[in-house]
C-alpha cells in the first residue's frame, strides 16, 4: 500500500463527504477509493469513518488522523522540494479562503500568478467567517481584525480601509450624518461577515466609536450592498476595493470624513509553518505582494 496515496484519499473523503464525491476529484473510481481508505484502517488497526448507507461520520481514531496525516503529506511534499530545489516549480492545488471584497481584487491578478506557474490549481473560497482549516483542508485563510485560533500561524500582511458612503441622490434627500451619533435616524445597509455586520466602528483620531444600527437592508455579500448603495439605498460601511471609482466618479460620497470606519488588520492564518509546501508558500507570498502594492491596505498609517 501506498500509504501517503492513502492518506490523501482519506482527507478527501473527509473533505467531500463520501467516497462517490472524493473519486471524482481524485479521478479514480468510487471502489478503489474505498479499498485505499479500508486498507489505511487495516494497517492502523483502527476504524477512521463510520459508514452507513447514506452518510459517512468521522470516529474518534479518524479526527485524531487528520491532523497527522497533514503532517506526513506537507513533509513528503517538503522533501520533494528540497530534492531538486532549484529546479522546483509550484504544483498542486491550494485552497484559499477570503472574505469577498479581497477575492474580488484578488481575482483580477490571480491569471498571472497561474500563468507563471502552469502546475498551480487554486480553489478560492469566499466565506466572512472563520474556517476550520484542518477539517476542511484549507491551505490559507485571510482573516479581519482577530485572528482566532492561538493554535494557527499567522502573518499580518496589511490593513483593512473602508469609508461610509451614500448616493447623492439619497444625501439630498435625507441629508448627511455629520458624527455617528446621528447614523440611528438614516437607512443603514450592513455587509454582514458572520453575525459582525450590524454593528460600526469609527475613529475619530484618538478614539474608537462603535455604533449599534439597526439596518434596512442586510447581505451577506457586499456586492449586493455596494449595488444598493449606488441605487440611493442608504449609508453602508464598503472596502476601497468596492468604492474607490464611484468616490472619484462622483456615484457615491464619502460620509463622515471626520470619522472614518474603524481599520482591522489583515491577517493570514495556515495551520503549520513547517515544511509549508512550495505551492503554499506561493500563494502567499503572492497575496503579500498585490496587498503591498495597494497604498490604503499596506499601511496602517
């Protein structure tokens, strides 16, 4: 038995859920995905998944596996690497978990860093919230603000820069808020990132400022918001990334300039920095360049 062949099957199968989903991403067949992983619990002597009918569920002995068989994997890919170090090119896939606004910037460079490395895959996974990394087989993260998990590696690699904004039509009709105390009597439309949306936080310079709203319009996308808003919504609290060229163009108006939206850092969270493979590294490094050539996201200032 090719025992990291069968580790690797196994941590799909966790991942996917069944072993019919886990053979089609491995492009083998449901059969030989089931005998790789029966033989990984024979030579372990231990039980990974129960099996039913229509469901598979993770023992004991199998949660207790999946930390260790990254391990085993990321030091055979390690070695791979340090064998022809020089001749090495990224390959394989990594899977990236953002919150939105940055995978849309992201995504706009993200061709050029898969045509210099013609071996890389990425699945890019857009979720507000935070992941279970080992459990989903998610090679990055990008968190705001906390970084969670004390048992995690984490990098800051910029800032977050968002400003309150409204239409103009909507300003002539409601008037301006002129400090936060007066968001309470306007629309309010929130980009909820996990249940954090609801309530704004600003600065004045010296002091934070959080302010409970009690918004018309709620999404857990800011695409959405950021549409509502150019349509005369209401205030919403958007990343640069969205607003920059409506700011410019006149669409939208910069309100509150005296309290801008409180800045989080930019935190990118992976679960181990040993033998962190070469695709892995990659990436990385990739996302600290393109946030290091955005003025507003590279500086805390």
């Amino acid at each position: 038995m090719d025992i990291v062949s069968a580790l690797k099957t196994y941590l799909r199968v966790v991942e996917t859920g069944s072993f019919s989903a886990a053979a089609v991403d491995l492009g083998l067949t449901q059969p030989a995905v089931s005998r790789q992983v029966s033989a990984l619990e024979a030579h372990f002597s231990s039980r990974f998944l129960h099996r039913t009918t229509n469901a598979l569920a993770l023992t004991a002995e199998g949660e207790r596996m999946i930390p260790l068989a990254l391990k085993v994997i990321e030091a055979v890919d390690a070695l791979g690497e340090t064998a022809d170090r020089e001749g090495a090119a990224a390959s394989g896939k990594v899977r990236l978990s953002v919150p939105a606004p940055l995978g849309l910037y992201l995504s706009d460079r993200l061709p050029a860093l898969l045509d210099a490395h013609p071996r890389l895959q990425l699945e890019l996974i857009f979720r507000g919230e935070p992941s279970d990394l080992v459990a989903e087989a998610i090679d990055l993260e990008v968190r705001l603000g906390d970084a969670g998990s004390s048992g995690l590696i984490c990098r800051r690699i910029g800032w977050t820069t968002a400003f309150l904004v409204a239409s103009p039509d909507y300003l002539k009709r409601r008037g301006a808020p002129r400090s936060p105390e007066d968001l309470p009597g306007h629309d309010c439309m929130c980009y909820d990132r996990g249940g954090n949306g609801r309530s704004w936080r600003f600065s004045n310079g010296a002091d934070d400022i959080a302010v409970r709203v009690a918004p018309r319009l709620v999404a857990n996308n800011p695409v959405a918001v950021h549409r509502a808003a150019l349509m005369g919504g209401g205030l919403a609290i958007l990343s640069h990334i969205f607003v920059n060229d409506d700011i410019e163009a006149g669409r939208l108006t910069n309100v509150m300039p005296g309290f801008p939206p409180l800045r989080l850092p930019i935190n990118v969270v992976y679960p181990s920095r040993r033998n962190l493979p070469l695709r892995v590294r990659t990436v990385l490094d990739f996302m600290i360049d393109v946030v290091r050539q955005d003025a507003l996201m590279a500086s805390a200032g």
